[in-house]
C-alpha cells in the first residue's frame, strides 16, 4: 500500500506557519517593547505564569485524563461536550487566575502600568505559540510527515498501513494553504491573550475582583464556542468539508480578536507613561501584520 503524497505546497505551509508561530511573539515583544519603553522582564513573567498554570499542570493532566476516558469519549456524546466544558473551563480558570497571581508575585507593590501588561500578555500568549502550537504542533507535524513519507509502509501491520493511509489521504485532500491559518490563529490569540491582561489588571488598577471574572468568563467563552464549532458543525452539517469548518473556526477567532484589540485600547490608561504612543502603535502594528485576508475569506 502506498501512501497518498502530500503537495509539497502544504509543507511549505507547514513550515512558513512554524517559522511564524515561533517568531512573530518574539519579533512583537521586541517591538513593543521599544515602542512602549518597557522591559522584557515582563514578558519572561508571562512565559512563567503559562508554563506553570499550562506546561506543568493543566496540559499533563488534561492528557493522562484523556487517555483514561477516550473508549468513553468516543462511546458518548454527553460525555464528549461534558469534557469539552470541562476543558474550556479550566483553561479559562488556570490562565486568568494565574494571570491574576503573577501580577501579584512578579510585580508585587510596583506600580502596574499598562505597557507592563500588555508584554505580560504578549509573553503568556507567546509561549503558548512557540512551545504548544510552533514546536508541538506544527513542527512535530511536519517532521512526522517527512519521516513517514520515507519509510517503506509495507513491512507495517495492515492496520497500521490502512491507519497511515487514512491520515496522509485526509492530508492530501487539504488545501496547501491550509496551514497557514494555524499562524493566522495564534495572531488572533496573541491579541486575546493581551487583552485578558488588561481585563485582569483592571482588578488591581479599580480595586474590583469582579475583573478577573469577566477575564474567566471570557476566556471560557473563546475557548468553549471555538472547539464546539469545530465539533458539532461537522455534524449539523454533514455536507461542509473541514476547510470551511476551519474556515468559521478562524471567523469566531477573528471577532474575539477585534474585539481584544477594542478592549485593550479602550481600557488604557491614558496617564501610564508610553501609553501616548499606543495609537500609532497600533496602527504600526496592523501595518507590518501579515496578510490574511485571503485565509480569513
């Protein structure tokens, strides 16, 4: 049995989307931090809060309990929107309240400005970029790709050939730009995850922890409307392929993230020292953007 062959195109996607995943939060940490005048020690606060409340927590867990219960996943449809709640959830609980902690830990007493939390944003996103999704998912992808597609899958079980099949022939189905929304995405999610800093730091900035939950409760929401789509619309509506299923995915992350960039401009502080520049720094910022309207449709 041979395997379907995989556009030399999507692999290019493949690998321009890691390149990109990887790069862009460092290259806008760089920017932002010239532009804004704060220092990257706020970005690396960032990276240690994801890593602690995701890498070293909640991701180890989710998957051993996944492992566990994935016969009854399969067997149960109740159970399956149960776990997806479950996931939403607890990604929005860990993030924004260890979100909250970290400015509490890192930045103790210091003033908390907003330059500081929007690198403290571009820092928790970017490390969920370049670690979860560059180096673990597209990376790994296109890594796995080439190896398999190397080897000789005949001396392979049967099953495991017709299992490889499957994947490379649903592989070679997909547009070669495909990938490339996996980096439009984690732009999309960069811009959350700086807004939800802001959201956060309005705890401490108006003495209101109802703030951290309109952070929880918006995360939860991002995260619970974009997995359903990408679960149930199959479903609903057998007739639509999975492009266009990613397609709406990318539309619901799209809206969450021009809403982001309303809020975090909406809820600075126009007394906080480098926040005159945030205007241009936005517009500088969607200037040197990539262009993904053709992606976005």
């Amino acid at each position: 049995m041979q395997l379907p062959h995989v556009s030399a195109g999507w692999l290019v996607s493949v690998g321009i989307a890691a390149a990109f995943e990887i790069l862009f939060p460092l290259a806008l940490a760089m920017y932002v931090g010239r532009r804004l005048d704060v220092r990257w020690r706020y970005f690396w606060y960032g990276v240690a809060v994801f890593a602690a409340v995701q890498l070293f927590t909640r991701v180890p867990a989710v998957l051993a309990i996944q492992t566990l219960i994935a016969p009854q996943l399969k067997a149960s449809q109740g159970l399956l929107w149960g776990w997806i709640f479950v996931l939403a959830l607890t990604a929005a609980l860990f993030e924004e309240v260890g979100r909250y902690f970290g400015y509490r830990i890192f930045m103790g007493k210091e003033e908390k400005t907003w330059p500081k939390g929007v690198m403290y944003g571009i820092g928790h996103g970017g490390l969920e970029s370049i670690v979860l999704v560059g180096l673990l998912s597209s990376v790994a992808s296109l890594v796995s790709v080439l190896a398999v597609q190397s080897l000789d899958i005949t001396k392979l079980p049967a099953e495991q050939q017709t299992a490889l099949h499957d994947q490379f022939a649903a592989l070679a189905a997909q547009p070669a730009w495909l990938p490339l929304l996996g980096g439009y995405e984690r732009l999309c999610a960069i811009a959350f995850h700086v807004a939800m800093s802001i959201v956060v730091l309005q705890a401490f900035w108006r003495g209101r922890l109802r703030w951290l939950w309109y952070a929880i409760g918006l995360h939860f929401l991002f995260d619970f409307v974009a997995v359903a789509i990408a679960t149930g619309l199959p479903k609903l509506a057998p007739g639509l392929d999975a492009t266009a299923t990613a397609l709406i995915v990318e539309g619901w992350a799209t809206i969450f993230a021009a809403f982001s960039l309303w809020l975090i401009f909406a809820l600075r502080d126009d007394s906080t020292p480098g926040a005159e520049n945030a205007a241009s720094a936005a517009i500088a910022l969607a200037d040197d953007a990539p262009d993904t309207q053709p992606l976005a449709g």
